[in-house]
C-alpha cells in the first residue's frame, strides 16, 4: 500500500495531511496500458533525481513536462503554484521531496472527479445520452457499458440515435446483437430525437432498466447541430421530464487539447453530467484527465484502455495517478 499525500492551509501554514490510502498498482495491467502517459512525465524521475538543489531551473523543467503530458496551462498553473507554496513554506525542503509533492497534487486536482455512475433503480428506464464527436469510440462505449449493466444484473435496450451514419447504426445493432440486447433504430437520415423518443417509450413499456442513446457524433463547431442535442432532450422530457439522467460525453485522449474544446462546447449544449475517455492505451499523452478536471469540474465517469469490455474501467483517481507516476511505496 501507498498513501498520497496532500498540503492544506491553514492558520500555521502548510500543513501535510494525509488523504486515502491507495492500493499501490504493482503489477496492474493500468501501468503498462497507460505506458504513454507514464512516459511523457516519465521524465520528472531523471529531472529530480538528478538535482542538487531545488531551483528555479528545476521548477520549470517540471513545469514544461507537466504541459507536454496535455495537462494545459491552467492545470499545470495549479500544480506548479503549490509547488512554489510549499518550498516557501518550508514543507518540501529536499529534491527528493518534489516528486511526491507532484504526485499529491495531481491526486488532489483530479481527486473530486473521481464519481462512479450509479445507476438509481427508482428511474425506469435510467437513461443514458452519450455524445461526442466522430471517432472518438463512442458506439464502442456504448456496447461496452450494455455489457457492463447486463453483467451487474441489469436489463438494457440501445436506441441507434446516430442516424446521419448508417455504419453507426450497424455497429449498435452488431453490440446488441452480440449482448442479446434490443436496438431500437429506424432508417438512415431518420430524425434523432424520434428514434430517441420510440426508444424511451418502448424501455418504460418493457420496464427496461438502462436505455443507452447513441447520437450523432457531429462537429462541437457546428452549432446548429448541437441545437439537435438540445432538441433531443427536450423531447425526451415529454416523457420523463426528468430524462435524460445521465449525458456522458466521450472523447478521445489521444486528441489532446481538442478534447478540452469539445468538452467546453457539449458542456454548453446539453449540460454534461459525466465524461469518459477513451484510447488512453493508444498514444495519448493522459495529462487531458487534469485539463479537463480543472477547468470543467465533471466527472469522470470511464476510462477505455483497450479493446476488451473489461478495459472499460470505473475512473479511480488514486489508482490513476499511482499509474502515470509511480512513487515509492510510502
């Protein structure tokens, strides 16, 4: 085991207080699937173990490796200033103690977007609206879940809501043919918002536990078409004014700051409640978890790291941060 640690203010300065314990990863497939992350702040290891002293130099050096990982300035800022703060305050006083400070930090930035999806049983069906541009994975997500859900007992239909693209609607009906779950879907060009709306209708009629709706994976850029986001939903509410009770938007790690812009502009939209990000086994330099945790506070929900449903992973923050930058056993 390992404890991550974290620095508060208080009324006699910086203090160290000790936050959750974390199993430490070890030989958990998460390090080697995130192998490019670890990489890109990989160098931080040769940076501090090389150091003397704790200089301007250093710091800065740290500073470029944090946004060559995708972490963005105002993450990087962060960090960066509470690093400041503690050698101020003579918290951390020798090179050895910066690697952990880091560690710490980046747990504490991302830790509260650490909020698994619960399902809540009262919600029949529990709806949720999946967007994202094309190609980010998100019918893959889709399936996915539906295998998720099925395996924790759970009833599932799919609504093929992306019908601007026939091979989306293939790919749906491929996964629920594969789990044995329905498809509800209508003709290629067909209106989102009435297969979303026949959907939501036939779940509650069959006492379906999880409707997933897929969307079309538009351009963020074409604000015409996010207004058909908006429009989904509102139709959606005709039946459950509630609906729906989840919009997880999923984005592609391997885009960088692009996925913070897409964030940005969906959160716009239709109020995001949840994100996952996906190819993070790929070359995705995994610094855009702490962009996006910073600047846009959701949660986030998944993590994909592969290909399997299993890779399709609950977000944990600890387990995360131990991944791309292992330090010590504590």
């Amino acid at each position: 085991m390992f404890s991550i640690f974290r620095r508060k203010k208080s009324g006699k300065g910086v203090e160290t207080t000790q936050v959750r314990p974390v199993e430490k990863a070890g030989v958990d497939p998460l390090e080697a699937r995130l192998e490019r992350t670890r990489s890109s702040l990989g160098g931080l290891f040769g940076l501090i173990g090389s150091a003397t002293t704790i200089d301007e130099e250093l710091i800065e050096e740290i500073e470029t490796t944090l946004l060559t990982s995708d972490m963005g300035v105002a993450a990087t800022t962060r960090v960066i200033e509470r690093l400041r703060d503690g050698i101020q305050q003579g918290v951390i006083k020798e090179p050895e103690q910066v690697l952990p400070a880091v560690q710490a930090e980046l747990y504490d930035l991302i830790e509260p977007c650490e909020q698994f999806l619960a399902v809540d049983a009262e919600k029949k069906p529990f709806v949720i609206l999946m967007v994202g541009v094309n190609g980010v994975g998100k019918t893959t997500t889709i399936g996915k879940l539906a295998r998720r859900y099925l395996d924790e007992g759970k009833t599932v239909m799919l609504a093929a809501g992306d019908t601007f693209r026939a091979a989306a609607v293939e790919q749906l009906q491929a996964w629920g043919k594969r789990n044995d779950v329905p498809v509800v879907a209508q003709h290629s060009g067909a209106d989102t918002a009435a297969v979303i709306y026949d959907a939501l209708h036939s779940a509650q009629a069959r006492g379906v536990d999880v409707l997933i709706a897929d969307t079309a994976g538009r351009l963020h850029t074409q604000d015409h078409l996010m207004a058909e986001l908006t429009k989904v939903r509102r139709v959606m509410q005709k039946i459950d004014p509630e609906a729906p009770h989840e919009t997880m938007l999923v984005v592609d790690a391997g885009t960088g700051q692009n996925a913070l812009t897409q964030a940005r502009q969906f959160n716009q939209a239709v109020e995001l409640t949840g994100i996952t990000v996906t190819k993070l086994d790929g070359t995705a330099r995994g610094g855009i978890l702490f962009a996006m945790a910073e600047e846009l506070k959701i949660p986030i929900r998944f993590i994909g790291v592969g290909e399997t449903a299993a890779d399709l992973r609950p977000f944990d923050a600890g387990t995360f941060v131990h991944a791309i930058l292992p330090v010590g056993d504590g």
